[in-house]
C-alpha cells in the first residue's frame, strides 16, 4: 500500500543500581541494601506508519514487549524504612495507536491512545509466601492499562496556542497495608499554552498546567499540582 511504513526494533540493556538504593539514604527514609543487582531488559517492538488522505494525515501503531531481569522495587521494612529489592522476572506488553494530521493550514491534531498489560512472573523474596503488590500474577505498580492524549494546535505567522488533554486510567498501587489501598484513581487533565513573537529575538509564552483543577494522585498519597500558570519570555542570542 502506497505511503506505508514498517518498523522492527529489538534491545538488551542494563542499569545499575544508584548509590542511594545499596547505601541508602536516612534522611530520606531510604535502608541500605547491598546486594541489589543490576536491572536486566529485554525490549522489542514492531509497528507501521500509514499515510493518508495524500499525506494530510498519517495513523501510527505499535505493539512492544518488554521482558525485566532483577527489576527494582521499593517497600517498607519492619523500621518503616523503604528498603529495595530485585524482582525475578516482570513483564510488560501493549499497544499504542497515534493518529495526527492537519484540519487546516495552520490548525493541527494530534490523538494518542496507549494500551498496556504487565506482570510479575516470579519474585524470590516470597519465600514462603508474600501478597499484593509483590506476588507472582500481580501486575507492576504505576502502570495503567489505560492512557490517552489529545493535542489540538494552532500555528500562526508571529503567535501559536494549543489545548491539550490527557487521560490516565486506574492504575495498581499500594499504601503497604496502611489503609488496604490497592490502586490509585484515574484522572483528566486539560493543559492550555501559548506564544507570541515581540520580535525576531524576543518571544513571550505562557501556559496553563491542568486548568480545571482537577485533584488527583500520580502515586497513592503524593498530591499533584492543582491548576498552575507558568510564564516568560525566550531571548535569541546570535544568529542573523
């Protein structure tokens, strides 16, 4: 089919563990563990690019597989101290779609949707036995199974704006047993953005971080910001 495009990618990689993870940290809570192992992944993923309507727009999709050696993990100890731990085996597959396109000239929209399953497949700590969220079968913490974004900009001569949205499902998490919480909520978010050329060298931009202020955790009991507004000005220094 005229205006397609196939992609294959296949890694191994590794990273050490960072000195606070094996020395720990008191100040912050952190327990020392000196035999943590490094991270080993395996990743491949295969997908394509098609163009459409005469190359106005084009659809993207991707399936990835990602296979975790030793992965590290974090959870209290008996001193309340979070201490970290390889995992044996954890797995992690799905798909991602993008359409983007332009619906005029100067107007463009971009559409993301993910989609993700993963798994703990063996855990050497759980010895005899141990429970959620560190178990063989659960599913890795932080990972929504559902998550979607939307960017719809506009780019003039001397000004561009955009609006953007994005949806993040209900994801697995954990208190540790503190209140029995196993997941964290799903949430919305609307962001605007903006910027306008004073001249050649001067720009000045502004930006709305979630502006329906939207109350949300991004991990169970650390409060994200609420709605936000950040602004300024770009200098370009050099140049013609």
């Amino acid at each position: 089919m005229s205006g397609t495009r196939l992609r294959f990618s296949y890694a191994t990689a590794f990273m050490v563990p960072a000195l606070y993870q094996t020395d720990g940290e008191a100040g912050f809570g952190y327990a020392a563990n000196k035999n943590l192992l490094p991270v080993r992944t395996r990743a491949f993923e295969a997908g394509f690019e098609q163009k459409l309507l005469a190359g106005r727009w084009a659809l993207n999709a991707t399936y990835f597989n990602n296979l975790f050696h030793d992965q590290i993990e974090a959870k209290p100890n008996p001193t309340g101290q979070y201490e970290f731990f390889n995992l044996g085996q954890s797995f992690a597959q799905g798909a991602e779609a993008e359409l983007r396109g332009r619906i005029r000239t100067r107007l463009s929209l971009t559409v993301a949707y993910t989609y993700t399953s993963t798994e703990i497949l063996s855990n050497p700590t759980c010895a005899p036995s141990c429970f959620y969220p560190d178990a063989p079968g659960d599913p890795l913490l932080h990972r929504p199974k559902h998550s979607a974004t939307t960017l719809l900009s506009y780019l003039g001569t001397r000004w561009s704006a955009n609006l953007g949205g994005s949806f993040v499902g209900r994801r697995p998490d954990s208190d540790f047993d503190i209140f029995n919480i196993d997941h964290a909520a799903g949430y919305a978010l609307v962001n605007l953005g903006g910027w306008y050329a004073i001249n050649a060298r001067v720009t000045a931009y502004a930006n709305v971080g979630n502006a329906l202020n939207q109350h949300y955790n991004e991990v169970v009991g650390y409060p994200a910001l609420t709605a936000n507004f950040r602004a300024g000005f770009r200098f370009r220094i050099g140049g013609d």
